[in-house]
C-alpha cells in the first residue's frame, strides 16, 4: 500500500515526509548508475560484502554476495543480477527473467546462487514476483529475492548513510523527502540553488576522500581547477550534515565570517567556506585573518563543529607561502588536502553522461552526440562544469556536434566560453559587466551607482535595459538568492568572471569605462597595474591608464579592511610608476591603520612603506615609526621574519641595526628559555603544540645562520632541547584532555564504508561492450 503525502494547510509551518513508497525518479539515471546505486544497496542496507565484475565478463552476475552461515556451515554465495528501464511506467513481467534462466541455472550448479538477488528500478507486482520466485527455485535457487522500485525508494528514503554513499538521489525528488525543518535558512538558500543540478552528481574518489578527512580531522580542504567540482562536494556533503537533527549549516564566504558564526555553545555546525583564500586571486586580507582564525577552527572543532574549505589550486598555493606554519598542520602535510580534478576514466564518463542526460539538450541533439561522448570523457582535462555546460544549450549554440568540436570544447573551455559571451545580445553582455565590476555579487539595495552608470555609458545601454536582463540570464550564466531588491545575483559558475576578464583584457578601450566603473574593492582584489609583475585571473590595467588608477586609488575609503587592501595592492599588485604616483598625490593614505600581522614581514602597510623608501619618498616620521615596529618585533616577538626582505631591512638606519644585533645576543638569547616556558605555560591545547614556539624556531635558525659566538650556540641548542621537551609535554596534556572529554556531536551520517565498488571501465562506441551511453538519449 502506498502511504498518502499529509495534506499542509496555510497556517501550518511544520513539513511533513514524503512517505516511504513515495516515487524517486530512477529512470532517468542511467543503466550504470542504476548498477552503482544497488551495489551500495547491498553494502548499506543489506549489509553484505559485494563484489562486482567487470561489464560483458560478470558471467551473469552484476555482484556476488558472500553470505554467512550458521556456523555449522560454510558461508554461501549469492548473486546479484540489476535490470533497469528508462520508461517510468513500466513494470516487470515474469517474462522479462526468461533470458536470465539458463545463466542461473549455470550459477546454481557452480555453487554461486545459493541466494539469487533481482533488482530492478521497474514496479513489481506480488503475482509476478511470486511466479518469478517459482521458476527461480525450480532450477535450483534455495533463497530467490525479486526487489523492485518500491523496494529500491524505500531503502533511500530510510538511509541516511545510503544517501551519503550515492548522494545524487537528493536531486530524484521532493527535497523535503529527505531533509526536515531543522536545515538553516542559509543552507536552504544555498540548496535552491543546487537542488536542480544534486540529481546530477557523481560520488568520485575525493568525494570520499573529503568524507574521510572530515571524520578523521574535522575538517578538509578541497583544491582543484575551475569548473572540477569542489562547490558541487561542498553543497552536496552540507545536504548530508544537514541531516544530523542536532547541526547548523552555514555556507560563508571569508575567514571573519566564521569567526562571527562560530557558537562555542553550538556545537553542531558545519562550516562550508568556498574560495577560502580568495575567489579569482588570492585575498591577502583572508590570508591574514586565517593565519588567526585556524587556531579558533581548531577549537571549534574540538567542540564537535566540522569545516569544509575549498580553493583554486594556485591560489592557495599563493596562500600556504604566505602562512608558512601558521597554516593547519592537516594541510601543510596533506592529510586533509583532497584534490578533486584526479578523476577516474569511469568517474568521467558518469558525469558526462549525467549532464547530457538530465540537461536541457533536445533529443536530437543528444542522438546526435552520442557516438562521440566516449571520446569526451576520455579527455585528459575533462572538467566537470564543462561536462554541465554541454548539457545546456545556452553554452552550444555555435558547437558542431561533431567529436573534434566536442572535444575541443572540453580542452579547451574558456575559448568557446568566450565566444559564446561575445555572441550574447549587447544588453546581456552589459548585466555580466555590471555583476563582474561588483566583484561577482550585485545588489541592487547596496550596488555602486557610479557603476551601474558607468557601464550604462560605457554600452550605450539604458540603467533599466540592464537591470531587467537580468532574468534572462538566470540558471545559465547568473544564479540569484533572496527576493525583490534585495536578491543578490552571482555567476552561475567562477569561469564566467574568468572570460569576462579574458574579454576585457582584450578590449582596452572599454578599460577606462570599466576601471572609472568598478568598485574600489574590485580594483584592490581583482585587478593589477601593468608591470608589476604577472598574477593569474587577475585583470591588468594598461600603463596609458595609471592616472585614472592612481585617481581611483586616492578614492579608497579610510577603514581598516579596505585599508589592508590598499596596501597589498601598493605592495604586490603596483608598479613603481602607480606608487611613486599615489605617495606625491596621497601621502596621508599611507599613515592610516591596517591589521597588525603574526609576522611582521607579512605587513602589506610596511611592504608599501619599505618599497615608498627605496624610492626615496617616505616620510622620516613615517620611516622612524617602521624602525621602530620592526625592532620591537624582534626584541619584544623574537620576530626576526623581514631579516629576508632588503627593503624592509632599509627602514632601519645602519647603525641602529648593528646595535639590534647585538641586543639580540647579548639580552634576548641568554632569556629565550624563559620564553619558552613562558609560551608552554599560556598554551592553547586545540592548536598544534609546535605552532607556538615558530617564531622562536625561526629566529634561533636565523641567529645560527649569523656568525654567532660558542658560548651562543649552546644558548642555542640548549633552546632546542628545551623546545622539544615542551612539545612532547603539551601532546600528553592534549591527549589527557581528550580521553576525558566526550564528542558532543554525532556525524556518523558523514562516514562511508571503505570498500568502494569497482566499476568497470568506459568501452567506446566500437569496442563490442556495452558504453555508458547507449541509453543517454532515451529521457
């Protein structure tokens, strides 16, 4: 009997479950997926180990069961066998197991079907299962078992750790199926978004891996190229967190938004930060508040909450240089890191076909491609939101379905992703102007209106034209969250921003438009002036424009965040020419305030300062007051980190900095075990016990690599061996802490079984074995 779904009324706020023989749609999943999907079944539910043979040499059997005996007797073998339909009504016959008979009946007398398992994502009837059962047992099945859809449905629906292992089911139906009113209003947001695409989604090797590290650590890191999944992993294992009836998700988007959602007396959230460091370049402000905010994850941690990061590879290899052994030691060492484009040929070939299959292509379109989709997946930079696009026309329009464009498109994406924005209506084009100059996120309540007019003048295109596009772009190029002015518009996807820059780089008379347009904040993060060097994604402004620059520069608002990144941008992303141009026209920019940083040479406000010297235009106060800092990092910190930087070193005159010198050996050295114990004393036991004493590790290397005299090598190693002693003493503190202190949140739900399912591998069109996408054009 089917259960009936509970009526809502219009006062009622309580949601109620889908009930357990209520549909999925796992018609449309495919042949291999349906295949995956009951292995797992077998795994999880039926809690028997599986074996799975490779396609056209399974002999009849699509997984072998070892299940126990009594005790008194050898354990026996039972097979699986998985037939699936892509018409929805469909229901099975009795007739549809007569090509089976004889394999069975060949398995039966080999001892392999003592139990014989048929699955099936058709409907099945009593009659039919019990005639099917009859024939079964007549050759010879002792245990015949005929599982249909409800079967199939009911086992999802009553497993959490199911969903978890085959976590596209969240997107096969009614999302309040599955997860309840507990979920936050963020995480309801962030899923609205990600509710069409979840049915689509692979659980691959680092979807797994990222599992793992979170049950182990706590935490993970996912890192990987544009368009290679990491967003699609964090959406789809905060779906799984939200689960747990005692978490709160929370999808932020910087390092101070988790230190102001982080509730000690919360113990239940789960963080997903995506573009931890940075969301096209990397953010030195996000560096700078992570170096602080990890010892404050660490604790949250210990307090039950769980964190999924995810970054751009050469982003955050930018950021790990920069936060040396302030970064997680999870991290520097890898145990927590997965990299999410190292995709199987198997992995690839699902996720190509999920996205054609579910996409908005016509039939014929998909009919059309079919033969050649073998030699997509089998890319060696295969993508998995290039893999989505082909889904979409929108993203198609002028690709021949043809095997050399296909796999041209998804080598080399950002080409035909370019064109394909240039081919856009002027008026549609301007609303992705309009998104990019306010840094990816526009809203019309808070957006620039020097802007908005800028790029109105800049396309010749009215204020109202562009807004009202807006709604022509979404669910292709733009996603949008919340409602009426307050709804807030992004890319769809981060490589729109990246061509967006690849055009505009190539238009320079639309760069003073768009440099006069763009937000300050946008300028300081995302662009670079030309000849300063080389960053990636970033937008360079030509020199002929370094007036209009350096007047937007002077613009910048006087507050300590924008103020960080002024300076980084005066640091690293300047030339000579913009800072020797801003220091004559704004000299009072450079005494305002800015974070103070772990190491000092990590300081952009100094960088700047010590770059405004060299060229010969800093302040003698201002000089004297950086002296002044860094001396008193060293003497005060032990900080001796801008030893490295020439242009630092020349903010201390030299006599001042032979006198520092010798302070350092002769009042600092002879007192450094007294630091120590002084550290170990004050010491967090959730940050990792040699985290405390780098600075002091640093700066005895440093004082070693010196021509130092004997009596100050022993200082020095006498410090070593009393740094090791106080490590080894914080680790037994820490470990006799936690064996007393109780997990106060369960996230069981996250762990998956470590026997993973083999899959067999793609076969192309003309090998003789069935391809993944015979049936990708049947929906």
């Amino acid at each position: 009997m089917i259960s009936a779904y509970a009526k809502q009324t219009a006062k009622r706020t309580h949601r109620v479950a889908v009930g357990p023989w209520s549909d999925l749609a796992l018609h449309t999943i495919g042949w291999r997926a349906f295949q995956d999907l009951c292995s797992q079944l077998c795994e999880v539910v039926l809690r028997r180990p599986v074996e799975i043979f490779r396609e056209a040499q399974d002999g009849g059997q699509d997984a072998v069961l070892l299940i126990p005996g009594d005790g008194a007797s050898a354990p026996a073998i039972g097979t699986v066998q998985v037939k699936h339909s892509s018409d929805a009504a469909k229901a099975l016959r009795a007739s549809d197991i007569a090509a089976e008979l004889e394999s069975v009946a060949r398995l039966v007398a080999e001892g392999q079907a003592d139990t014989y398992i048929f699955m099936t994502n058709m409907s099945v009837d009593a009659r039919v299962a019990l005639e099917i059962r009859r024939r079964l047992r007549a050759i010879g099945v002792r245990k015949p078992h005929i599982l249909g859809r409800q079967y199939v449905v009911r086992s999802i629906r009553s497993s959490a750790r199911l969903r978890a292992m085959v976590p596209q089911v969240y997107g096969l139906g009614d999302l309040t199926a599955i997860l309840d009113e507990r979920m936050t209003q963020q995480s309801r947001a962030l899923l609205e978004h990600w509710i069409p695409k979840l049915k689509r989604y692979v659980p691959t090797r680092a979807h797994r891996e990222a599992v793992k590290a979170i049950t182990e650590h706590g935490f993970v890191l996912l890192l990987g190229n544009p368009s290679s999944g990491k967003s699609a992993i964090g959406a789809i294992l905060s779906t799984i967190a939200s689960e747990n009836p005692d978490s709160t998700v929370l999808i932020l988007t910087s390092p101070r938004d988790f230190e102001k959602g982080w509730n000690p007396n919360d113990p239940g959230r789960f963080f997903w930060i995506d573009d931890a460091f940075g969301p096209n370049v990397v953010r030195e402000d996000y560096v700078q508040d992570w170096a602080s905010a990890f010892s404050k994850l660490r604790a949250a941690v210990a307090h039950g909450n769980r964190f999924l990061l995810t970054s751009r590879k050469h982003i955050y290899e930018a950021a790990r240089l920069r936060l040396g052994q302030r970064n997680l030691a999870e991290f520097i060492n890898g145990r927590a890191v997965v990299d999410v484009g190292a995709l199987s040929i198997t992995e690839k070939a699902q996720i190509l076909y999920n996205h054609v299959n579910y996409g908005s292509q016509s039939q014929s379109w998909k009919s059309s491609v079919k033969p050649h989709l073998d030699a997509v997946a089998a890319v060696e930079a295969f993508l998995p939101g290039i893999a989505e696009r082909l889904g979409d026309p929108n993203f198609t329009k002028s690709l021949a379905p043809r095997e050399a464009s296909l796999v041209q498109f998804m080598q080399d994406p950002r080409e035909h992703l370019v064109d394909t924005i240039n081919a856009l209506d002027e008026t549609l084009r301007a609303a992705l102007v309009l998104v990019y100059v306010h840094r990816g996120a526009f809203n019309l309540e808070t957006a620039d209106a020097q802007a908005i007019a800028a790029v109105a003048e800049l396309t010749g295109i009215s204020r109202s034209r562009i807004l009202d596009s807006f709604a022509e772009l979404r669910g292709s190029f733009l996603k949008a969250s919340g409602t009426g002015q307050a709804m807030l518009w992004s890319f769809a996807h981060p490589t729109i921003a990246d061509a967006l820059t690849k055009i505009l780089r190539e238009k320079s008379h639309m760069m003073e438009a768009l440099l006069r347009g763009a937000t300050v904040d946008t300028i300081l993060t995302g662009f670079m002036s030309e000849g300063a060097g080389a960053i990636e994604d970033a937008l360079s402004i030509p020199t002929n424009l370094n007036e209009t620059l350096v007047a937007r520069l002077a613009e910048t608002p006087d507050e300590t965040q924008i103020n960080w990144s002024l300076f980084s941008f005066l640091s690293w992303r300047a030339s000579d020419q913009v800072v020797e141009r801003i220091a004559k026209l704004k000299p009072d920019i450079l005494t305002r305030k800015a974070w103070v940083t772990d190491y000092i040479v990590d300081s952009p406000k100094l960088t700047a300062h010590a770059r405004i010297h060299r060229l010969g235009l800093l302040a003698d106060d201002l000089r004297e007051r950086d002296a002044m800092a860094l001396e008193e990092a060293a003497l005060n910190e032990l900080d001796l980190s801008f030893l490295d930087s020439e242009e630092m070193l020349g903010l201390i005159p030299p006599q001042r900095l032979v006198r520092l010198g010798m302070e350092l050996r002769t009042r600092k050295l002879p007192d450094i075990e007294d630091r120590i114990l002084e550290l170990a004393g004050e010491a967090d036991l959730d940050e990792d016990p040699e985290s405390h004493f780098e600075k002091i590790v640093d700066a005895i290397n440093r004082l070693e690599d010196m021509e130092i005299d004997p009596d100050g090598k022993v200082l020095i190693e006498d410090a070593r061996t009393k740094i090791k002693a106080s490590v080894k003493d914080l680790i037994e503190r820490k470990e006799q802490r936690d064996s007393v202190d109780d997990d106060e949140s369960d996230w069981t739900h996250l762990v998956t079984n470590s026997a993973t399912p083999a899959s067999s591998p793609t076969k192309t069109s003309n090998s003789g074995a069935r391809s993944i996408f015979e049936d990708v054009d049947q929906n």
